[in-house]
C-alpha cells in the first residue's frame, strides 16, 4: 500500500536553534574552480517589511553544470571539494548574502540545456510550506531559451534574474512574497 | 544517463495551502500569485547530502549537552523515515529543534515568561541509518503561549527537517503528542484539510522504545515523497 507524504509545517520564528549550525556565507571553498558570485538581497513580506526570521537554502551545480548527487551521472569532472549545498538566514533586517561558483548549463526536459540557475527553498514563520524559486544570472543568453523562465509570464521572469551591482561579481536578488512584485515560485512538488 | 524517475506530487488535501488566515502570519508572508507548475528536472531529483563527517553521533542525546541534567520528562523519539512506497530512506539527515519543559526555546527572541534550563539547548540531529531509523533522547517540551489570538497556545511540539534523496523530498514538519487538548485548537496543527494526513503528524506512545527506569518512548514515523513510476522526460532519452 502506497503512503502519502507527512504533511509539511512551519519552521516557526525559532527555527536558527536547530538549523544554524549549517549555515554558512560562502558556499564553495577557495580552491573550488569557477566564477565567484556573491548575491545579497532582503525578504520583504506583502507590506514591504523586512522578514528577519526567514532561511534560504540553495541547491546548485558546480561551474561544469554537475551536481554533487549520485544521480547526475553526466560524463563531467566533479570537483570533490563542492557540496553544491548552501544555507543562509536572514538577519535582523530581512537581508541574506552569500557567496559561491556560478553553476554550469544542466540539462532540461527535451534535450535541451537549462540556463545557469540555483534552486532555492525559502522558509519563515508564516510559511506552513517552504517556497521553491530559482535565480538566474544577468547578461546570460542561455535566459532566453530556458525552460523554466519560459513557462513564466515575461512581466514577471525579472523576479527570477539576479541584478548586476556594478560591483564586479556582486548581484542583488531579493525575495518579495507578496505584492505587485512577487517573487515567482514554482511548484515542484511537496 | 538512463532514464530518470521524479517524485510524486502530494495528494489532494495532504499538505497545506500556502494561505491559511488561522494562522495570521500567513497573511502578509503567503504568495498571493498562483505557483507555477514546474516539470522536474535534474535540478530537482538531485539534492544535497549532509557527508557522515559533518554528523556529531552524540548530537542525537539532548539530554546529555551540558554538565548536568536537563529537568523535564526525559522521552525516547525515534521512528523510520520512508517514502511513500514504504522504501527506507537511508543515511539522511534528521534535525530537530524544540522548546525546554517549561516551554521556552533558547532563542533570543523568545520572549515567554518562563525559565530557560541551563543543562538544555532543545536541538540535535542524526542520520537514518540503513533502515531509514533514527533515534533521538530528549525532553518532553511544554506548550507555551504566542501572539496569534488572544490566549493562543501551541501544543508540545518538536519541529523536524529532513532532506531525503532530492531537492524535491525536503520537508520541515513538526511532531505533536498523543491526546494533547491544545491539538483541536492549534491552527498550524489544523493546517491541513485532510483529517488522516493531521493525525499522522502525532506520535504515538511505544512500550517497545520505552526504556525501563529511564525514558518514556515515542514513534513518529515520517514520509517523504516517493518516486514517480513512469520516466521523467530527460535530454539523454532522445540521444
């Protein structure tokens, strides 16, 4: 007999006790080969206020599109020293920065490449589900052709792109879960 | 690549909507746009692992963190985690995180007139082993009061996060205790519209983890998606 997935719940506004311990700014150590990025941004609730209790967890690729999992079975070198997992909460004003690689191509449904992407959950207080969105990069061509950003109406896939700062490496993305510029999140299951 | 299979969606009434105004720091964190309904991808069936390495193995015992003993009712917790074809999900991480007996979290924001214990933290973890079982020795939390309505208080609770095999078998829950009065009027617990899927959420008494003399046992079995039976579509099947 087939069971059903236990119901999600709220991480609460005390989740850090049990989850700090993983969290961590930079993601991919100094010898991991790649682009360095560091993206910083807030989560704004639907009245534009800071969200100081909410936690981002990011799933990404390394720099040659492979994912540290035994299911990516792409012929590509992996570079042992990358988890692909990173964890970051946001402080008292409702920002978040971290630093990592920026991920390579990863394969899409027919046969085609997706863009450079993380994957990324967002849990608060308020949240009896973890909400799942993806950041895209600035200025990258594969955008144009990337299944997921396709599947989104074009007046709201910038919500998705990462913003240059005119620093160099240094985007801004920000996490807005309600209002006229919400955040795209997908549904990809619990 | 051969072939790779997703994970199911949940079933109707099984987890909660985003949205549930009982619970009003939904309102203004909810999205108000509908989801967008992504086909899973490599990026999705793939997730992080949290290496053996990074595991403390006395992280599992809250009740022996500090040089003396925390106060409290001293409970075993332990269960399997499975997937919804009852396939043991192995090696993964289990963290948890929760109130002391007198029901205050060691949190600086946790405001609760109540006494901190100096000999309880309130947080661990552990990993599956090959069975999908874990096992925790802990405190039985108290409940305590929070600003939802006027005299709201949340029933005892130990809040769970499991990563499974994927990015898309994430899942953060909490755990409740059998016969608790505070569950009929608790709208997290009452989230859910599915009456089984809510009961499965509460732990049940276990003379068989019961340790004599020493701690009172609780099961909580947890499920995490199962796969999907038919093949994703994936760039390599139209190589």
């Amino acid at each position: 007999m087939s069971r059903h997935a236990t119901t999600s719940q709220t991480v609460g506004p005390f989740y850090a006790l049990g989850l700090e311990w993983l969290c961590c700014g930079d993601f991919a150590a100094s010898d991991v080969p790649g682009e360095r990025v560091v993206i910083s941004g807030k989560v704004l609730d639907g009245e534009g206020g800071a969200v100081p209790d909410a936690l981002l967890e990011i799933w990404q690729a390394d720099e040659h599109g492979k994912y540290a999992h035994p299911e990516d079975t792409q012929n590509r070198p992996l570079h042992a020293g990358f988890s692909g997992f990173g964890r970051v909460p946001t402080d008292d004003d409702g920002h978040f920065r971290f630093g990592t690689i920026k991920p390579g191509r990863v394969p899409g449904p027919g046969g085609r490449l997706q863009a450079p992407h993380l994957v990324v959950s967002v849990f608060c207080r308020g949240l009896l589900r973890r909400l799942v969105t993806r950041i895209y990069f600035p200025g990258e061509e594969s955008n144009a052709e990337d299944f997921a950003l396709s599947l989104v109406d074009e007046s709201r896939r910038q919500t998705l792109i990462a913003k240059e700062t005119g620093k160099e490496g240094a985007l801004a993305w920000n996490v807005i879960l309600q209002g006229p510029s919400e955040t795209v999140f997908f549904d990809v299951g619990v | 690549m051969s072939a790779l299979c997703g994970y199911r969606r949940p079933a109707p009434g099984t987890q909660p909507s985003h949205l549930h105004p009982a619970y009003r720091s939904s309102v203004l964190r909810a999205p108000k746009q509908p989801l967008i309904y992504l086909p899973q991808t490599l990026s999705e069936i793939t997730g992080p692992s949290i290496t053996r390495e990074r595991i403390d193995p006395k992280a599992c015992d809250l009740t022996h963190q500090h040089a003396g003993e925390p106060l409290g009712e001293r409970i075993v917790v332990s269960g399997r985690v499975i997937d919804e074809d009852n396939r043991p999900v192995s090696n993964s991480l289990v963290e948890i995180w929760q109130a002391n007996s007198a029901g205050r979290y060691l949190h600086r924001w946790d405001q609760h007139d109540a006494p901190l214990d100096p000999n309880f933290s309130g947080v661990g973890h552990t990993r599956t082993d090959d069975q999908g079982r874990y096992r925790f020795l802990t405190i039985r939390p108290g409940a305590y009061p929070w600003k939802n309505d006027y005299n709201s208080w949340r029933p005892a609770h130990i809040h769970f996060s499991l990563f499974g095999p994927a990015f898309a078998t994430r899942l953060v829950t909490q755990m409740y205790f059998p016969g608790d009065p505070l569950l009929a009027f608790d709208p997290i617990f009452n989230c859910t519209a599915d009456e089984d899927a809510r009961q499965r959420l509460i732990s049940a008494f276990d003379w068989e983890t019961t340790t004599p003399g020493q701690a009172l046992g609780f099961r909580f079995d947890i499920v995490l998606s199962g796969r999907e039976a038919t093949p994703m579509e994936t760039p390599q099947s139209h190589r």
